[in-house]
C-alpha cells in the first residue's frame, strides 16, 4: 500500500510539473525572429525585414535591413493582404487596420495598425538599417493585431506620419510577405 501512495505521489508531482512547464507565459519562452525578405518591383533582393517578440511579451521588435533602394527616406508600413505581386504590389492592399483607425502616429484619434514610428533613411549607399519596438502589434497567431499573412511594404517617400489614408508616402517599391515561423 505505502509503494502504491507513493507511485501515485510521484505520478501527481511529476503531472504537477509537466502542466507548470507547458502553462510558461508566452514572454518566459524564447520567440524565433520572423525573418522577412523584400524584393524590388524588378524581383531584386531589397533586404529584409525582422521581427521578434520583446522578453515580455509586451513589445514587438522591428528590424529593417535595406538595401538597393532610392537614397532618401522612405515610409515603411503593415499593409493587410499576404501578396506582393510586381510592378505595383497594389495586391498587397491598404494599410493592415483591425480597428478602423485614421492614418499616422501623429494623428490625436489614433492610427492604423500598420503604421510604424519611424520612416527609414536610405543613405548615398543605397542601404539603410533602423530598429524600433511597438507595442501595438504580435507575431501571436490569430490574435486580431497579429502581422502573420499580412505584407511589409517600402515607400517611395517618407510618411508624414498624420496624413489619412497613406501619410503621403508615395508609390511602392519594394515589398515582403510576412509568413508565420515554420516548426
């Protein structure tokens, strides 16, 4: 009977500690970066775009890699649909908005989704780098404000950030589709 009660103490502790293990937050498990590449409307390498989920869980960190591209700044957006069909990557839709908000970070009633903090400066090189964190968006699959089958989307101009619909950022121009991790 005693080998019994503790056969089944050990079964119950070692249950115990399966369920704790598998229940972790999301932010206490190391997230794999979404790696993203961008190509020109020409089918050229543009660079690429990261994304990873910050430690807590709280923060999405962005990481624009470019390259080949128009010297100046450039907006950079979520757009909605998951295709980057060339020349114009018009396919690829508007801006991703689940709460039907007006364009821009510096808009008072709120911005899309898809809009970032940030345009980013493409120098004499051809090449420009930026990093930034939101805390509007995820890579949580399914999750309404998630970017997974959504599209990353490279302006001709920069965005200034309050002008509705697109913060007059000109043509696009270079573009990545933005597919969840695979196991």
């Amino acid at each position: 009977m005693r080998s019994t009660l503790a056969a089944a103490f050990a079964l119950v502790a070692l249950a115990i500690v399966l369920a704790a293990t598998h229940a972790l937050p999301a932010f206490a498990q190391k997230s794999a970066a979404v790696v993203v590449p961008l190509k020109t409307s020409t089918g050229e390498d543009a660079g690429t775009a990261s994304f990873q989920e910050g430690k807590d869980g709280k923060q999405l960190n962005i990481t624009l890699k470019l390259k080949d591209l128009p010297p100046g700044e450039h907006a950079v957006h979520i757009h909605q649909s998951p295709v980057c069909d060339a020349p114009d990557f018009k396919t690829a839709g508007g801006h991703f908005n689940p709460d039907g908000k007006q364009h821009g970070t510096l808009n008072p009633l709120g911005h899309h989704n898809g809009d970032l903090p940030q345009n980013i400066a493409i120098g004499e090189s051809h090449a420009g780098e930026i990093s930034f964190k939101v805390d509007y968006l995820t890579l949580a699959p399914g999750a309404p404000n998630s970017i997974l089958g959504h599209s990353i989307m490279v302006h001709e101009k920069a965005d200034d950030m309050k002008t509705d619909p697109t913060g007059n950022a000109g043509n696009r121009i270079a573009c990545g589709v933005i597919n969840a991790p695979t196991p």
